[in-house]
C-alpha cells in the first residue's frame, strides 16, 4: 500500500483525501524505523571489499546519470537550459554526492 501511495506522490499523481490520511497514519511508524536505524548507524561495519564495491557502483551510477543527462541535453537543444548548463549542474550535483558519500565513512 505504502509503495503504491509513494508512487503517486513521486509522480505526481492525484492522491485522493483518503490516501493523504493513509500516508500520514504511517508517518509516525516509519518515523521510529527511520529513528532507530540513524540511531544505530554507527554501529554499522563496512569491510574494506564492501567499501570497494559501494564506490565502483557509485562510480558506475554517475556514469550512467552523466551520459544520460548528457544524451538528454543533446535530445532538448530547444529548451531554455543550454547543454552547457545541463552539465554543469550535473557534475556539480555528482562532486557533491561523492564528497558526501566519500567524506562521511
């Protein structure tokens, strides 16, 4: 249920009363999943070959976003964001993320 009801809002979607009361009576249970787990994510161990593997499927999914972003801008010419642009904030939001992912171990 949960899944569906997210999925309207991440598109978009008409959500009806009843599922804005549906979201918002499981709002207070994923909350304390939520709490519990940042709680506990000190705790968490990473072995050295797991942190090889988040970065090398890091890396692989920048790769991915950036050439289709960048396919994405060479498809739009005619919108008001130029190709230059397009990139620019792409490689901006892609340093952010690896000096959050790198710098936050």
């Amino acid at each position: 249920m949960l899944y569906e009801l997210r999925n309207k809002v991440a598109h978009n979607r008409f959500i009806t009363y009843e599922d804005r009361q549906k979201i918002l009576s499981k709002k207070g249970s994923m909350n304390t999943f939520i709490d519990a787990a940042l709680k506990n994510i000190e705790e968490i161990k990473v072995t050295e070959r797991q942190t090889i593997e988040i970065q090398e499927e890091f890396n692989s999914t920048i790769i991915e976003d950036k050439e289709k972003t960048i396919e994405k801008a060479l498809t739009n010419v005619d919108n008001d964001e130029s190709i230059v642009d397009i990139i620019s904030n792409s490689e901006s939001t892609i340093k952010k993320l690896t000096k959050y992912i790198y710098g936050h171990r």
